[in-house]
C-alpha cells in the first residue's frame, strides 16, 4: 500500500511531526478536561455554593467521579463563600480558559499539520519533475503530456486531501475519543455505554450521508499555475534540454516556485485553520455570557434548568465530531492510494542515465560519426531500415527526402534521443550505447525546425543557466553570429526582454535567430540542423540561412533541409526514401543522372 510510501515522506519532517502530536495530545486533553470540568460545575452553578463543604479526601469518597465532584464544588465553594454572582464568574471563567487553551492546542496541530502537508507536497512535487527531466524523450512520445501535468497537479493534490489528512485524523482523533471517553467515564459510566453504542452507528450514517454529497472543490493560485507553465515548458522543449544538458538549471528555477508555492500555501491554509478554532471559542465566549446569565436565571430567578441540553451538547461536541471524521477517513485511504499509484509510478520510473556506461569518455570529437546498419522502429513501425554513411569532421552533410522518410527520425538518434536501435552510431571509435549520454550531448548542438524558447529573457534562453566567468563575452558573440543584436537593440529591455510563452513576442526569424545564438554559446563540435529554415518567409528567411552559414564554420554540421537550394554546398547530400538510403553523393553528381533527388528538385521546382 502506498500509504506506507507516503508516511516516509511525513518522517522527513519529524520536528514539525512531533509538534503536532504534542499539540494533539494537548488538544484532546484539554478536551476532555473542559467537559470533565462542565458537569459538576454545573451542579455547582445551578445549586448554589455551599461554604461548610470540607476539602474531600478519596478515602470518604465513593468514586474517582465523586471525589473530583466534591473536590470542585470544595474550590467554588472557598472561591465564593457564598457569593453566588461570585460562584458563576469562577465557574464561566474556568469554562472558558479550558476552551481557549483546547482551540490554542487545536490551532498548533493543524499549523505544524499544514507545515508537513505542504512538505510533503513540495518533495513530492520536486522528485516528479527532476524524474520528468530525465525521463527518456521516447516517454513523451508515447504518453500524453497532459496526463503527466494531472500525476503533478490532481494527484498530488489528492494525496494530499486524502492521505495526509488521514495521517491528521489518525493523530489526533482517537486521542480525543480516548481523553473525552475516559472524562465521560468517570463522571456517569451509563451516558458512556450509551455513547460508545450510539456513535459508530452515527458514524456510519454520517459517513454515508457524506459520500452522497461529497464535491470536489479546487483552489486555482497564481504560484500553482506558474509551476504548471514550467512543467508544460520542460514537456515542450525537452529535447532542447536534454541537448543542452540543462536538466540542473530547470530543477532549479522549478524549485524557485515551488518554494514560494509552499509559502504561499502555508500562509493561506494557516488563515483557513485559524477560522475553525477561532470561531469556537467566540462560539464559547457566546456560551459563558449565556452561562452567566442563565445561571442568575437558575441561582437568582430560579426560572431555568439548562443542565441536560449542554451536558449534552459537550458530549456530542466533544465525541461526534472525531468519530465522524475517522469514518470517512477510511474511505479516503482508497481513494489516496489510485493516486499515490500514479505519483510514485513517475517516480519510479528510471532515469535515462540510469544504465549509461562511466567506463567510456568523450570530451571532444576528432575525426568521424559513423552509421553502420541502423535500423530502428517505433514500437511496430520500422522508420530506418540498414543506414550506413559516415561524416568526417568538418564536413556538412545534408539529409534529404520526401515527408515522413525518416530524416528527423535519423538524427535524433546521434544524441541518444531514442534507443533500441539495431546496428550501431559510432564516433571516434566510440559506440554512443557505450557513451555517456551527458558527454555525448555535451558535444551536439541542436537547432530545430520549431524554435522552442522559454517564457524568460532573451538572456536566459540562451545561456540556460551558465554562469561560467566569461559568459557574457560568450553572450556578445553568439548574438553577433545569429544576426539577432540589430533585433535586440529595439527593444528597451535589451537581453532582458521577456520572449513570451515559446516566444509569443517574437517573430519566426527572431525566435529562431535567438535559438542559433543558443547553439552558437554552447560551441560544440558537431551541429544538428533540422530544416531550421522551413517555416519562415523570404526575408527571415535571408538573415537566418546567413546566421546558419556563419554557426556552421569550423563545426561538422548534418543538416535536415526543406528548402533543397540551401545545401548545394554540402560535402554529401543522403537521400532517404521510406527509411531507407536511395542515394548519396554531391549535388553535382546527384543531378548528373536521373536520380531521386533530381526529381525532388524538379518537383521543388515547379511547386
């Protein structure tokens, strides 16, 4: 059962725990104390003091009940000395100190509660999105990214209603049924026997009552949608960061918000708990005025016999509630555990470095990136079928081919994107199954068709998170590369300037000119071009293909190419048709005979 899973995450917090509990156990005696308090004292009250009773002893008393009886009735009697307006302000006064430190007592628990409910959470919430990071790109292929969001969001917050809620209940509840019965059994054994009967059949009626009409409430906060906007981000640009190794920097600005959502969460639930004990004790505050003036009625007027109905009422108050809420916490556990389930299987779930090799290095790249017979498939479908091709360093090769041939498919595997390939992806010797994947990315820079930016600065998209002594030198470079300082400068926060939820405040070529600058800073050897020029019109699309050229000096580049006049210059074009290679040569000898690629051009051509 999950719940067990859950209490080690409660363990994280034993000095908040340990709190609660004493508060608990505070809360349940003074519980108890306070009933135990209000019957005899109101034997004391409505029959008036008596000042020739004697201080008891337990040997002249019949009973426990009896000697704290006579007992109280001996301190209001030599409190009052016959003063009966004397005897009802001792005996309200007592009744609402009692109350006061029971919803004090009460108010702590669930404070420290609430701290180890929100804990608990954000640890929850942490260890998904650190699993997310690093979950293979194949898990996000397959699965919907709306139903991870729900595992982070819904469920957590279930986990939260209804298992951390039980751990509140389990606590402190029975400890008020057991202070409350104990009081109840020493004052009449027969009320008690009638309450023990009375109240699991009560319970269950409740508790049925109360799954008919349960609702589902939920509270929409501004720091709990800016945790989704990261998440739904990190879902959405996953492979830019697994490409630019900037898994650390992510966790870290999530954790940024998750922290302030904890705060904020302990602050808003905090005023919420303070409502309950709160408006108790002005409950009771009401009470001891209408005590006090009930009891002139009973001492002084001898008009009214209130005894049984708040003899009662404490009783009900003081056993109903806990044994309800112990009730429904049953049905919570099941409830709980469906989405305990689908939080810890995330968690689970191993990392995509999980198995790599550390025998293996490769800091820099040397001389090729070789394919030897690779095929692969998604689950059935076979997309590449025995590709063999090599690219020397320094060299561009292009890859090119109809819609759906394989290309994209091609080069997402080089970084280790996908795995259980058949044949082997070698560089410098090095089969990448034997790599380090984070070696292996530290040499690729990648820059997509679609530019994926973040929802920060112009900044921090491209340095994701590098913080290294001459970053900002690196900066001015990279910008300068891209053709991107003339766009920059029109704005008035310069590098500061937020792009916009995936750049919504950018244009085609301005985002995709900031995603080059991305890829230039991160100065790796070997580049990935995937039709990085597709959707963009003739002028962008101008200044981009210029910024590209430049980004491709020095580097070995393989480019996916749409637009077929843009790679004429390539050392090799391969041509894919339906995951197999067709074709490979130069753009001269592709075009010297009747060849795949020529009618690809004729067709280009002509559209």
């Amino acid at each position: 059962m999950h719940f067990k899973r859950v209490l080690k995450y409660v363990f994280h917090y034993k000095k908040y725990f340990s709190l609660n509990i004493l508060f608990s156990v505070l809360y349940a005696f003074f519980s108890a104390v306070a009933f135990l308090s209000l019957m005899p004292m109101l034997e004391v009250l409505f029959n008036g003091t008596d000042n020739t009773i004697k201080k008891p002893s337990m040997e002249i008393s019949n009973n426990l009940g009896d000697f704290i009886e006579n007992w109280l009735n001996y301190q209001v009697s030599s409190f009052a000395s016959n003063d009966n307006q004397k005897a009802i302000l001792f005996v309200v006064g007592i009744v609402i100190i009692l109350f006061f430190l029971k919803n004090v007592s009460n108010y702590f628990a669930l404070f420290f509660s609430t701290l180890i409910r929100n804990g608990v959470i954000k640890d929850l919430k942490k260890n998904i999105y650190e699993k997310m990071v690093v979950l293979p790109l194949e898990y996000f292929s397959k699965n919907k990214k709306g139903d991870l969001i729900s595992r982070m969001s819904s469920d957590v917050n279930e986990v939260q209603n209804s298992f951390l809620s039980i751990i509140e209940i389990f606590i402190r509840d029975p400890l008020t049924i057991i202070f409350t019965l104990g009081a109840m059994f020493i004052i009449s054994y027969k009320l008690t026997v009638f309450v023990i009967i009375f109240i699991p059949f009560s319970g269950f009626i409740i508790s049925f009552i109360g799954k008919t009409l349960k609702r589902k409430s939920l509270l929409v906060q501004k720091e709990q949608a800016e945790l989704t906007s990261i998440t739904e981000e990190t879902i959405n640009g996953i492979k830019i960061i697994k490409s630019f190794l900037a898994e650390n920097f992510f966790i870290s600005k999530f954790d940024v918000t998750n922290s302030r959502f904890l705060n904020f969460s302990n602050k808003l639930i905090n005023r919420q708990n303070i409502a309950a004990p709160l408006s108790e004790f002005l409950g009771i505050l009401v009470i001891g005025v209408l005590l006090w003036y009930g009891g002139k009625l009973v001492l002084i007027e001898m008009e009214l016999k209130p005894a049984a109905f708040i003899t009662y009422m404490g009783l009900a108050y003081g056993v109903l509630t806990p044994a309800k809420s112990i009730s429904k916490a049953f049905y919570s556990l099941k409830k709980g555990n469906a989405a305990a389930e689908r939080v810890f299987d995330i968690i689970d779930m191993h990392s995509e470095y999980f198995n790599d090799s550390k025998n293996n290095k490769l800091k820099f790249f040397e001389k090729e990136i070789e394919f030897n017979n690779v095929s692969f498939k998604y689950d059935k479908s076979k997309v590449l079928e025995n590709i063999s091709f090599k690219v020397k360093k320094g060299q561009m090769v292009a890859i090119v081919g109809a819609s759906g041939s394989g290309k994209s498919t091609l080069v997402n595997l080089i970084p280790r994107f996908y795995e259980n390939i058949t044949g082997k992806i070698i560089i410098d010797g090095f089969d990448v199954k034997d790599l380090p994947r984070s070696d292996l990315r530290s040499i690729i820079a990648v820059v997509s068709q679609e530019s994926i930016l973040f929802n920060s600065s112009i900044k921090e998209n491209i340095l994701l998170g590098d913080n290294s002594e001459d970053a900002d030198e690196r900066l001015k470079k990279s910008i300068s590369i891209a053709n991107a300082q003339e766009f920059i400068d029109e704005f008035e926060e310069k590098l500061n300037y937020n792009v916009g939820d995936n750049g919504s405040n950018l244009s085609g070529g301005q985002k995709q000119r900031i995603a080059i600058a991305r890829a230039v800073y991160s100065n790796c050897p070997i580049l990935i071009l995937d039709e990085a020029t597709s959707s963009l019109d003739s002028k962008s699309e101008k200044l981009v293909q210029n910024a590209i050229d430049k980004l491709m000096v020095d580097k070995t580049s393989i480019v996916i190419a749409h637009r077929l006049s843009t790679i004429q210059n390539a050392d090799k074009i391969i041509v894919l048709d339906k995951g197999q290679i067709v074709e490979e040569g130069s753009h001269k000898e592709l075009l010297k005979n009747n060849s795949f690629y020529k009618k690809l051009i004729q067709l280009q051509s002509f559209s």
